[in-house]
C-alpha cells in the first residue's frame, strides 16, 4: 500500500514518518599527548608564545629588532635516537656562535621576548652592550619619590628647596615662629566667624539692674533729703532726716553687696536653674542645656598656653598698683589689682545633650550676643626678681605692644575646649531638622534672690557657665 508521505523503519521495527536521518559521523578519539618539558623558555610555550607574538617558525619575534645571540633550542625532539642527535646539535651550535654557552634554564621574571631579565648591580662595559639591550625593558619614566606618609598628593608636602632624593631639604637653626604667630593672630582677628568679646559683655551689677528701678530709687532718696533739711530748718525736728540717712545707708549696703556678689549669685541662679530636654524643647522656648562640646567649623588656640581646639578662650592681664605705681587703666584705685588688656573670643559649637543625647548648634560667633561665666586659672605672677624666667611672657607682651617695665604683673587665662562639659542657656530654634540655640531677642530677668539679698538682674544674650576647664579632665569626643 503506497503513501503519499515517506515513512520509514526503525530499527525496533516500527515506522514512523518522514525520512531517515543521515549517519552522523564519529568524532575521531581523544588521546593525551605528554606536553613536552620547555625549560622556561617561552617559544616552546605553544599559545603562551603567541602571546608574546614569538613566531615558532622563525624563532625569531615578529616585531623587528636585534639579537645579538641566536636561541639555543634545548627540548627534546620526536623519534628514536632523538636525544643524542640534540646533544650533537646544541654542541656544534655552542663551537659555532662567539659568546654562547650551555646553562641551566632558571625560573623568572621574562621579557617581551621571552629571555629571562638580567639584573646588574652597577655598569657594565662595553662588550656587554648587545646583551643588556636585548633584555632592556622601556616601562616609561620613574615614578616619583613617594613622601614619608606614602600619600600621593598634588604637590610637594613643605615648600622650599628639595634634596636629592625629592624631600624636603633640612636646615638647622631656631625657627621663626613669631610670624605664624601673628599671622594667626590676625587671620582671627579678621575672621568674621570669631565674635570678640569686650570687658563690657561680663556681668555688671548696675549695667544689668534695671534702669527705671534705678533712677526711681535715686529720686526718691533726692526728694526725702530735700524734705527732711527743709523740715529740720523750719521746725527743728531731725527724725525725718534720721529716717532718710539710715534707709539711704541700708540701700547703699544693699548696692554694694550685689556689686561684690552679684556674679556669684547669678552662677549660682545658672546651677540651680533646671534642665531641659531637647527632644522636648518648643520652638522659641527659653532653656538650659547641659552636655558635651564639640568644635564647629572654626576651632580656636587658646592665647598663651596655645591650647588647639576651643570654642571659647580668654586671657587677661591684671596690674598690682601701689602707692607710686602706675594705673592699669582709668578706674585702678591704689592696692588693688587692675585689669590692663583682654582678649576673649567665641564661635559657633556643637553641644551634645546630656539627659537626650541630642546636638544642637550653639550660635555664639557672627557677632551675636554672648555673656561668658567661664573661671579663669592664674597661668604665671610677673615681678622685678622672675621679669626675664619667661621669654615666652616677654614675647607675648610684645606682640600686643605692651611695656613690662618694673611693673607687677598677673596673667590670667579660661578657655573651653572640646570635650568640656558646659551648660548654655538660650532660646531653641528648629530650622528644618537643624536644632539650634540662639540668642533671647530680651534680657531675661533673673528676679530678686532673698535668700542671698540679691536684687534682680537679667540675663544678656547666650549664657555659657564652665568651670575651669585646664583642672578638669575632658571627654573625649
């Protein structure tokens, strides 16, 4: 029965359709051949030679260049007998070429050419100049000295002439260090991040007491006094005058005491002020914050002692006047200590919250309004016997143009440095996720403390209170 369609017959006896498929041939069988012993030597390397563009032919390099002496081939050849017709070989090679001779392959470093590089600990002469440029190798030029710290940077590290080997020339000698000094002076100086502090923006008793209550007090005082001389004229009676005396005595009293113990009343109003949580804290609410310092972007030195790293410093020089001595400033009054100079800065800083853990930025620099309560530590007592022990006294003296003279002499210095604990009070400011303690647009009043017969104060612009930080070990941060 025939169909139109092609079938055939498998071999299990059934048909199916279609054709049969055509007898595919056998691969021929894989043998392993042993891969021949090179030596080393690249040209006998198969495809690593080719690599190298090494033309097995020719055993000679593609590329054109120089050989002085021709390859020696030392691998073993096919077929019986072989071993000894290379030894016959290598042999009338060796009597044939000037300068060759039979040696020991060894492992290596190799060329582009496949010889192995030859090293040379000083020069070489003249007959030896075919061989050293056949394994010459051009990697470009040398790379440059790397400095001690081994960072490669886009300049010479120090400026100045340089020595052999690419450093810094050394010279001995002392070192100028009185232009950096003023340099640094000055570039502070100039730095509208620094807010500089006048003797004006500490506590002052009467500067803080409020003017109105002042000046009522005094015209009170002015009319009793006209009253009671008016009434002992015409009818003889003292009592009120008494009266006026004592109580104009006990406000003078009271006067006096605030002017003595003011600041250490409103150190003591700070301490006893509670604190306050910055997760907490309200936009616009007047707080206190205790915690950890932490420098912002312009870090101060410290006057004298160069402490690295503050946010706040001051250094003052005081004045002893006696009886013939010279006045440290208009107000000196004789057998008292004067104050002569004072430099105080102050810069933005970070404080990290104690009781939240929270950082906010304390903006105490660009000018703004900052009344310190910081201690100061006696850092070194000038006078006629210890003038010259201190030449860096000397030059600190000079660099402000101050004269020594023969006079007596204290210096003072306070600083915050980083990793102080310090407690600000001012106003929280949240400005898109940064918290920020500001300046209070008023003086906030303080109110009268009558345990300690205080009368009210107030409070002016951000209030830093640290104890003296130079006896007080700091936290690292």
């Amino acid at each position: 029965m025939s169909s139109r369609f092609p079938s055939h017959q498998l071999n299990n006896g059934l048909y199916v359709s279609g054709r049969p498929e055509p007898p595919k041939e056998k691969a021929p069988p894989m043998s392993s051949t042993a891969v021949p012993y090179t030596g080393g030597d690249i040209k006998k390397s198969g495809e690593l030679g080719k690599m190298f563009d090494v033309d097995h032919a020719s055993s000679r390099p593609r590329k054109s260049g120089h050989l002085t002496n021709p390859p020696l081939r030392t691998g073993s050849m096919g077929g019986g007998g072989g071993g000894g017709g290379n030894t016959n070989r290598m042999s009338s090679l060796s009597g044939n070429v000037p300068g060759a001779s039979l040696k020991k392959t060894s492992s290596g470093p190799l060329n582009k050419h496949g010889e192995p590089i030859r090293k040379s600990s000083g020069p070489q002469g003249g007959g030896l100049t075919g061989l050293t440029s056949a394994s010459r190798q051009n990697s470009g030029p040398l790379p440059p000295v790397l400095p001690a710290t081994g960072l490669l940077t886009s300049g010479p590290i120090l400026s100045g002439p340089l020595n052999s080997s690419g450093g810094p020339r050394k010279s001995s000698g002392p070192l100028d260090v009185s232009g950096s000094i003023k340099s640094r002076s000055t570039s502070m100086v100039k730095n509208q991040a620094v807010t500089h502090l006048s003797q004006d923006d500490g506590h002052s008793f009467f500067r803080s007491f409020p003017k109105l209550v002042f000046w009522s007090i005094v015209l009170l005082f002015v009319m009793g006094f006209i009253a009671a001389v008016f009434i002992l004229a015409a009818v003889g009676n003292p009592i009120l005058l008494v009266v006026v005396v004592v109580l104009f005595a006990i406000v003078s009293l009271g006067f006096a005491w605030n002017a003595c113990f003011g600041r250490k009343a409103v150190i003591k109003f700070i301490s006893e002020y509670p604190d306050a949580e910055l997760r907490t804290a309200k936009d616009g609410q007047f707080v206190k914050v205790s915690g950890v310092v932490t420098c912002g972007n312009v870090p101060l030195e410290s006057s004298f002692q160069r402490v690295p790293r503050c946010v706040y410093t001051s250094t003052s020089l005081y004045e002893y006047r006696g009886w013939d001595s010279k006045a440290a400033n208009s107000t000196h009054r004789r057998f008292t200590w004067g104050l002569r100079s004072m430099e105080r800065h102050v810069v933005d800083f970070y404080i990290s919250d104690f009781q939240s853990g929270l950082r906010a930025l304390v903006k105490t620099g660009y000018g703004a309004r900052v009344t310190p309560y910081v201690e100061e530590s006696a850092v070194i007592d000038i006078d006629q016997s210890n003038k010259d022990m201190s030449p860096q006294f000397i030059r600190w003296l000079a660099e402000r143009n101050l004269s020594s003279d023969d006079r007596v002499m204290r210096l003072k210095e306070g600083y915050i440095k980083e990793g102080s604990s310090v407690s600000v009070m001012g106003v929280v400011q949240r400005n898109d996720n940064v918290l920020m303690i500001v300046p209070p647009p008023d003086p906030i009043p303080t109110g009268c403390l009558w345990n300690r017969c205080m009368l009210p104060s107030s409070l002016d612009g951000v209030i830093l209170r640290c104890e003296d930080s130079s006896n007080h070990d700091v936290i690292p941060v």
